[in-house]
C-alpha cells in the first residue's frame, strides 16, 4: 500500500476535525515545520483552506453567490476561535454587544471588534475586513 502525502494526511486530518481554525502546530507530529507549510499552502492553493492572519488557516468552501473561496464560518467567529483555542487568550463581550444584549441598544454589533484581556498582536483579516481588538483590564473590566 502506497504511503498517503503529506497533503493527503492534512487535507484527511482538517476534514475530520471539529474545529474550522487551525496552525502549523496541529500537523507538527506529522513532519518538520517546513514541510507542513509548504502542505498547508498547497491546500490554500486548492481551495481547501483560507489563510485569515499569520500561521492561521480555516476550513474554505465555494460561495453560491459569487463562486469565490470563503471561510466555513465568518471572519469574526474565526477570529474568537483562534484566539480562545489557538493563541490562549481570554476574549470577552464588548461594551457594545452587551448593551444590544441587555436592550439598552438597537446598534448591532458587527463583531468585528473583539474585547480581550491581555494583549495580542496578531493580525487577523480576509478579503479585506479585518478584526480589531479593544483591550480590557484584567482587574473589573475597565477598558483601556
């Protein structure tokens, strides 16, 4: 029996998991970094999986509309994905959606921007939109 590609076993492993984000560390027991790269670019190339920010990949799919390559999902649950999952990093309401949440607003939040405590520096964007942070403190959730 032929041994599968490296392409082969990333492309078997994205379509298996539950998650739609993923790293380079996801395939690190497969081969060196190198290799897995170069693997998870040929996978963007083929439609299979979009790049949103450095080292971050999601599950891609044709749009019905336009036929263009899209996430699975769109860029603002990826990007709380990522940093809840991935990057370990603590993300919280905004003020904004809590207000809407509550009824104090009618403004619906685009969820592009994303509260977080700590910092993060990590840029996350497709297809020209991008997500903002808004750095909350740690002590009462005072913004900063």
């Amino acid at each position: 029996m032929a041994a599968k590609s490296l392409k082969g076993k990333v492309k078997y492993r994205v379509n298996q998991s539950k998650c739609s984000v993923f790293t380079p560390k996801d395939f690190l027991d497969l081969s060196d970094r190198d290799h897995v790269g170069r693997a998870l670019r040929q996978l963007v190339l083929a439609g299979e999986l979009i790049q949103f920010g450095r080292g971050l990949y999601a599950k891609a799919k044709r749009s019905k509309l336009t036929g263009k390559i899209i996430p699975v999902k769109p860029l603002p649950e990826l990007a709380k994905e990522a940093l809840t999952e991935k990057l370990k990093v603590t993300v919280v309401p905004t003020v904004e959606a809590e207000a809407y949440n509550v009824g104090e607003s009618t403004q619906v939040p685009t969820g592009r921007v994303i509260a977080v405590k700590g910092r993060v520096s990590r840029k996350m964007a497709f297809d020209g939109k991008s997500i903002k942070y808004r750095y909350v403190g740690v002590d009462k959730g005072s913004v900063q």
